[in-house]
C-alpha cells in the first residue's frame, strides 16, 4: 500500500522592498521551493513595529497562491517595521522568510519634504 506524506510548505524566497511611501511599503519575493507536497494555497504577511521594540507580530495581509507582492498600509512614518511572509497550504503555515533589517518608513522625498514644512512654517509665521 502506497502512503502519501505532505507538509507545510517551505518558506518563500527572494524577500525585498520595492517601494517606501511616508505610511506605506511594498514587499516581493518568490514562491517556496517545496509546497510540501500539497499546492500552497496563499501566502501570510506580518509586520513587527521595531519602533517599539517589536513585541509580536500582527497580520496586515492574507493573499492567493498566485500574488507574490503586497502594499503595507496605515503605518507611521518615520517608524521602523520587520515584515517576514509565509506559505500556507492544506497542512498549514511554513517557514517564514523575514526582512534582515528594519524598515524605515519615511517620504521618498525625505530631507527635501523636510525642508519644505519649515520654508513653509517661515513663510506662515512672517504673514501673521
């Protein structure tokens, strides 16, 4: 008689930042390797706010097999955040694969938006 064994999948790979907005980030990566011998079903995406102190980890998305990138919203700029994704399939959740460092949620602009908040505080306070 033929047994059949599956498993939770194997943690995705690849995991990168794409794009970093003032409350916002996008994250890729690629598929598991192994789906443990069931089809991964979806994929988890978690946040730890490393800002203050990263105390667990809170879901921010839960997505199809087939989407490999995810928009982070409703964060606060100038925090810091660990993102890490996971596979899921029929047996369960895998491995997750995690940011190295912490991401620094800020304007693209950055020092030039900055700049323009007190130009423009300056030129409020001189009409007054």
């Amino acid at each position: 008689m033929w047994s059949v064994s599956v498993a939770v999948p194997g943690a995705p790979s690849s995991l990168r930042l794409t794009g970093v907005q003032r409350d916002a980030v996008t994250l890729s990566w690629e598929p598991a390797e192994t789906d443990g011998g069931s089809p991964i079903t979806g994929y988890l995406v978690e946040r730890s706010d490393a800002t203050r102190g990263g105390a667990g980890w809170a879901t921010v998305g839960h997505l199809d097999a087939s989407t490999l990138s995810f928009r982070a919203t409703k964060l606060l700029e100038e925090s810091r955040y660990h993102f890490r994704v996971t596979a899921e399939n029929v047996v369960g959740t895998g491995l997750p694969i995690e940011t190295t460092h912490a991401v620094e949620v800020k304007s693209p602009f950055g020092q030039f938006t900055a700049l323009f908040r007190l130009i423009f505080k300056a030129r409020t306070q001189r009409r007054n």
